[in-house]
C-alpha cells in the first residue's frame, strides 16, 4: 500500500452522512436498495444499517475489468435482480464511479423497467476519469485519479477485507 486514503473512522462518518440524505430525502417512503457486486458489498451492508425508513435489499452483478486496472468499457449483467423495480424507489448502491460507463449503462436500465425513481449512491467518485456524464445523486467522497483498494474495493480479487481504503502502489498494477 502506498498511503492511506480513508481510515475506517472516516468511512463510518461517510456512511452515517449518506444514510441521513437518504433517510431525509425519502420520510414516509420505502426504498428499494441495490448492491452491485462484489465492490459495494462492504459498503452497502454498513449503508443500509444508516438508513431509517423501510429498505428491500438486492444484488446485482456487471461485468468488471477482468483482472487488470483498466475499463473494457463494455458492460454486461453477470446476475439480475430477484424482483422487479417497476414502480420501487431504486437507489444503487457503488463502490466507487470512475469512467461512468457501469452506472450510465445501469440508470438507463432501470428506467426501462419502470423504477419510480432511480438514484445513484457512490462511496466514492473519480471525476478526472469520467468519459459519460453520471449524476451521483448521493456521493460519499471524491477520490485521486489513483488505483484504491479496501472495503470491497480490489485488485485482481484481492484486498477487499481491508477496513480502510488504500492507494496501491503503481508497481503492483504496471506489471500488467
Ligand atoms: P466505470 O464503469 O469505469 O465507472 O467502472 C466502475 C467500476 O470499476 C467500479 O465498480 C469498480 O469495480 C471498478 N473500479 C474503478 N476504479 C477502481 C479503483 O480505483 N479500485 C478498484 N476498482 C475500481
Ligand atoms: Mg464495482
């Protein structure tokens, strides 16, 4: 690891701050959560334990980067939702938004399946990276154009039980 980006106190603090906005921007209403596996499943299960109004949870999947630390820029859907969202208000739970493309793609789908409404919560955002406009409705922190690994996030399938989010040095991923 190259330095620390977050400590595990400072997630706790996004966290309980991204749950308030949701708690406060759906009173009386119940939400409809879903992860997209596997980076966001640290980060979700802390998330909606945050949020105090009536929550659905489910599980989503899209194809990742593969191995390596860059995006193919093609997305598919590796595992479906188990319910429909017609008519639920959907908030999809991320990770982290670098190019866009995952949550562009993933919005517009669940438009067409007749969410009510559909919102992005990201722990984090690279805007430096972005190549489509992607409103992040709820947006924990905005990160380095850097690689980060920790809670969830990883590097070839590694480091996603770390409690903390680390820079990764350049030298592990240059190699590919
Ligand atoms: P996008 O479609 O380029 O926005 O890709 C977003 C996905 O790429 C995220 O869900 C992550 O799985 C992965 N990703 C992007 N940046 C990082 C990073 O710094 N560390 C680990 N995974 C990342
Ligand atoms: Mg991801």
């Amino acid at each position: 690891m190259q330095e620390i980006f977050l400590e595990e106190i400072a997630i706790h603090d996004i966290v309980t701050r991204l749950g308030d906005e949701i708690t406060r921007d759906f009173q009386g209403e119940e939400v409809y959560a879903v992860c997209i596996l596997k980076g966001a499943a640290l980060f979700f299960s802390d998330l909606v334990r945050a949020i105090k109004l009536p929550v659905q949870l489910d599980f989503m999947q899209l194809s990742s980067y593969g191995s390596g630390s860059a995006s193919s820029g093609q997305v598919k859907i590796l595992l479906d939702l188990a319910s429909s969202v017609e008519g639920k208000n959907v908030i999809i739970v991320e990770d982290i938004v670098d190019t866009g493309l995952s949550m562009h793609y993933l919005m517009e789908n669940f438009r067409h399946r007749r969410a009510k409404s559909v919102r992005l919560c990201s722990l984090l955002s690279k805007p430096s990276r972005r190549k489509v406009d992607v409103r992040v409705d709820y947006c924990g922190i905005e990160a380095p154009d850097a690689f980060l690994v920790g809670y969830g996030l990883d590097y070839a399938q590694k480091y996603r039980n770390l409690p903390y989010i680390g820079v990764l040095k350049p030298e592990i991923y240059a190699k590919n």
